[in-house]
C-alpha cells in the first residue's frame, strides 16, 4: 500500500514538472483578465440595450407610411336552356357575364 502511495506522488511530481507553464505577457494577461470579467461583460450587454432602445425610440418619430392594391376579375358562362314561367317554356340563350374591381389606398400617420 505504502509503495503503491509513494509511486502515486512520484508520477503526480514527474508529470507536473514536464508540462512546462507558460509565460504571459502583460498585455495578454489583461486581454484574459476583460474577456472573463463578467461585470465587464454585463456592461457591454446593457450599453448595447440602450443603443437599441435609442434606435427604437427614433424610429417612434419616423412617419408610417402604407399603400395597397387590388384587383378583381370573374367571368362566368351560363348554358343555353329552357325554363318554365307560368306555364309557358322559354328559351333562355347561353350568356357570359364578367365583372371586374379595383381598389387603391394609401395611409399615413
């Protein structure tokens, strides 16, 4: 058990000592030191909220302008055929009736 122990320290001492650290310049350090400040982090998130807050509050002022279109075509045809009013049958002649609507508007405010 004791040796078993003692080969543990041994290799855990032999293995730290290989990996070598390596050196940080300052400027590096500081760049590590912004990007995981998360208050630093929080800040940014919150300025760039009120950016767009200000982008939206402008856009309040903007005129709204709208404008639409439409258009409508139907064409039916009815057959040839005979009917029967009063007793008396009627020819009535095929026909072919066509209607047509448009519409346009525009709005602002």
């Amino acid at each position: 058990m004791m040796k078993l122990l003692f080969l543990s320290f041994l290799l855990l001492i032999t293995t730290t000592s290989i990996v070598p650290q390596s050196e940080l310049t300052l400027d590096q350090a500081i760049r590590i030191a912004l990007q995981k400040n998360s208050g630093l982090i929080t800040s940014e998130n919150e300025l760039l909220r009120s950016r767009s807050s200000l982008d939206a509050a402008y856009g309040n002022f903007l005129p709204n302008l709208s404008a639409y279109g439409s258009w409508d075509w139907n064409r039916s045809k009815n057959a040839a055929r005979t009917t029967s009013f009063n007793g008396i049958n009627l020819a009535v002649p095929a026909s072919t009736s066509e209607t047509r609507s448009y519409g346009v508007g525009a709005s602002s405010n």
